[in-house]
C-alpha cells in the first residue's frame, strides 16, 4: 500500500489485503464477520482506517497475557 492510501480515511478491500499483507479470504472473512467493520455503499465495500487501527490495537500480541 502505498504513502497516499494510508493518508485515505475510506479503504478498499485491495488496500486493506495490501496493508495487512494478507489473503482475499481471510479480509473477506474478517469483514464478513464484522471483526473488521465495513460499510457497503452501492455495490463496493469500504473500509475505515480507523477501524482497521482498532482492530490490530485489539489484537497486539501481549507476552504473558
């Protein structure tokens, strides 16, 4: 992902996988689930960064917890 995408209140589902380097499935999972917050608007999904920024806070690996 490049500089600009992370200045992007709004993400796509490709800006998401690329940030997060991981697979199609498993975004689409985390977002279906709503684990990861997503807003459909028409026929695209969007995601917001702040969500994202949430969520990975939510799931920091803490050693001995």
């Amino acid at each position: 992902m490049g500089p600009e995408a992370l200045q992007k209140e709004w993400l796509t589902t490709d800006d998401l996988i690329r940030w997060l380097g991981i697979g199609r499935t498993l975004a689409y999972q985390l977002l279906m689930t709503g684990e990861i917050p997503s807003y459909k608007i028409g026929r695209v999904r969007r995601i917001r960064r702040q969500d994202v920024e949430m969520w990975l806070e939510g799931n920091r690996f803490r050693p001995g917890a």
